[in-house]
C-alpha cells in the first residue's frame, strides 16, 4: 500500500510497493472535508520518483495544504502532511495574488464554488468578507504560504475573528430581544396596575 510520509520541512517520500507513473500536486483541505481544491494559479504537476525525498520549493507548511498523488489523472493518494504536526485543519480563508501585468495585481478568493475575486457582488462567504479579507491582506495579517515571481503568491488568512464578531452580533440582538420582552412586560403590568386602580 502506497503511503506518503514527510521527512522534513516541505520535504517527504513516497513509499510504494510497485513503480507507478505518478504526479503530485499541492491542494487546499477545507476543514467541512469538502474536496481539496487544486491550487490556483496551479503549482506544476511533477513526476515522481517512488521512494526518493521529493520537496515543494518555497511553500510554508499548514495544515490545510495536502498532498495528492494521481495516476492516469485519478487521484490515488492525499495526505495532508502538516496536519499531524500543526493540528487540525484551520478556518483560514486561501488568497490567491496574481500577477496582471508588471506592476498589478488581483486577488481572489479559492472558494468551492471557484476563484472569487475581491471584491465581489457574489453570494459567497469570500464575497461578504471581501473589503475585510483584502484589508488583512493590505495589512499583512495574512500568513503567505508561497511566492512565485512570475505567477503570483497564496496567502492563508484567519477567518476565526469574523466568526466571533458574528457571535457578538448574535448576543447583542438577544439581549436586546430581551430588555424589549421585558420592558413591554413592564409597561403591561402598569397598565393593569392602572386599570386596578
């Protein structure tokens, strides 16, 4: 049985019974387990060599980004082999920044549904978020995971403090549901109060 196995920082082998014509290529892991979505732009497929320390050059580890090994353009193998070592898979938003020309950029949003970019008028998480992921991308709160001249850069960014701001949103309009409840409470216990009277 094929297995991959990471012998260190961005580096790891394939071991394998038998001598397979394969490719490997990096993919994003969202944590709902949907399917790993190919990069964009995509990081060249590489033919691998079974048994040999293979390395993705300049790609920071996290453990959303996983490892696929296809064969005749079917998946066979998919690691996520940063996961065991930085934890679970993480709530983080991938950026794609790419080159337009010589001195602009665009930058999207690796989402299910496609690359969406920022901003955008789509019906999507990125899309709703887009003014504040492209400010945490502006102000570097964003962890850049690759870098290609040429092609562009993948950043990773967190998407756990919109969460909690949703949250704070959530309480703020049951307290106020609340002190609404209880002062119509109030103001009909006065009337019956009155009409006592």
């Amino acid at each position: 049985m094929a297995r991959l196995r990471v012998q260190s920082s961005g580096s790891w082998l394939l071991d394998t019974p038998c001598s397979l014509r394969t490719e490997v290529a990096l993919c994003w892991q969202a944590p709902d387990q949907s399917p790993c979505q190919p990069l964009v732009p995509p990081m060249p497929q590489k033919n691998v060599t079974m048994n040999r320390p293979f390395e993705f050059p300049l790609v920071k580890e996290h453990p959303n980004l996983c490892v696929q090994v296809s064969s005749w353009e079917k998946v066979e193998l998919q690691e996520c082999l940063w996961a065991d070592s930085l934890g679970p898979f993480k709530d983080d938003m991938l950026l794609v920044e790419m080159k337009t020309d010589l001195n602009d950029t665009s930058v999207c949003a690796l989402e299910p549904s496609g690359c969406t970019p920022l901003p955008s008028v789509a019906s999507t998480r990125a899309a709703r978020l887009g003014e504040q992921l492209l400010l945490d991308f502006r102000t570097h709160q964003c962890m850049q995971l690759w870098n290609d001249d040429d092609l562009g850069s993948l950043w990773a960014c967190p998407m756990d403090k919109y969460i909690h701001k949703r949250w704070v949103l959530v309480w703020l309009a049951c307290l106020l549901l609340a002190a609404a409840l209880f002062f119509f409470l109030l103001l009909k216990k006065d009337r019956r109060k009155a009409r006592a009277a």
